[in-house]
C-alpha cells in the first residue's frame, strides 16, 4: 500500500474509517514529520523524537513542545502574554 496525491500517508487505511478522519490524520501526519527550524542554531533540521519531544538533528538542542508541532497556538499565546507583561514591567 503506498501513498495517494489526494490523501497522502492516510491512503494505507483505504475506505475505512471515513473521508474526514483520514484527512484530519494525513493532516496531522505532515504536521509531525515535517522539519522545522531550531530556535538555537536557525537551521531547519528540528524533528520530533518522540511525542512533545523535538530535538535539532544539528546543534543537538531537545526541548518540549506540542505532541504534533514544536508549538502550540496556548504555548505562543502565552508567551506573547509574558513578553508584554515583561515590557509593562521594565517600562
């Protein structure tokens, strides 16, 4: 079983499972093996080792993240929240 142009890595479950759940996990699926850039060295080189651990391929550098991606949408919310209450405090 390889891959379709249409579903990607969810061709391999064929008609099972319905149309939308086997997008939403191709979708899914990318998101986790796609490479991503490391916040230490810039190079494009993050993956994920294991699930909400990514690790740079380059420089080495392991952090936790999102179980799919290196960052959520909470996790950037939340630091934009921090840098303003930051900037509120040395001003």
């Amino acid at each position: 079983m390889g891959r379709t142009k249409k579903v990607g890595p969810a061709a391999r479950f064929g008609a099972r499972f319905g149309a939308t759940l086997r997008k939403r996990f191709a979708d899914i699926e990318r998101a986790a093996k796609a490479k991503y850039r490391c916040p230490i060295c810039e190079s494009k080189r993050v993956v994920r080792k294991a699930v909400g651990i990514w690790e740079c391929r380059k420089c080495g550098y392991t952090f936790a993240g999102g179980a799919y991606t290196p960052w959520t949408r909470l996790g950037e919310a939340a630091r934009r929240v921090a840098r303003s209450i930051s900037r509120r405090a040395s001003a």
